[in-house]
C-alpha cells in the first residue's frame, strides 16, 4: 500500500488494517518515497514439541513432572 503524509494523518485506520493484513505501506512525501512502514513480527503458534522442556525426562528417572520443575525452580543455596 502506498500512503501519502495526508493519508497518514487522516486515514491511519486504513493503513492500520493494511498492516494487520501484513502489508507494507510505503510512506510518499511530495510523490517521493520517504519510508516504509513494515508489520511487526508476530509469533507464531509453536507446537509443544517445540518447547525446551519437552522431552527432558530421561527414561532411567522416574520423578513427575512437579518434582522436576520444582528442582529447576529451586534456590541455588538452601538456608540452614
């Protein structure tokens, strides 16, 4: 989508959904072009297979899931 200054100004609806249709919109100043706006990246959805921990319980140890992450999750030195 090309956009005038004006348009920026007064018609920033439309380039909005432009950008949430993931276009591009090149920003004109006196017909030249000045810049373009890009769409932010967004993540996309990620399997869960995908995540670090997936997969971290080795066969051989037979904690449950809570117990592993409450060993990742706690302090570094315990108090006395």
């Amino acid at each position: 989508m090309k956009a005038s200054v004006v348009d920026l100004r007064y018609k920033m609806n439309d380039i909005l959904k432009a950008l949430e249709r993931n276009e591009e919109v090149t920003v004109l100043y006196h017909g030249k072009v000045k810049g373009v706006i890009v769409p932010a990246k967004r993540e996309d959805n990620k399997r869960i297979t995908d995540h670090p921990f997936f997969g971290m319980l080795e066969a051989e140890t037979q904690k449950s899931v809570l117990d592993t992450l409450d060993n990742l999750r706690k302090p570094r030195y315990d108090d006395f």
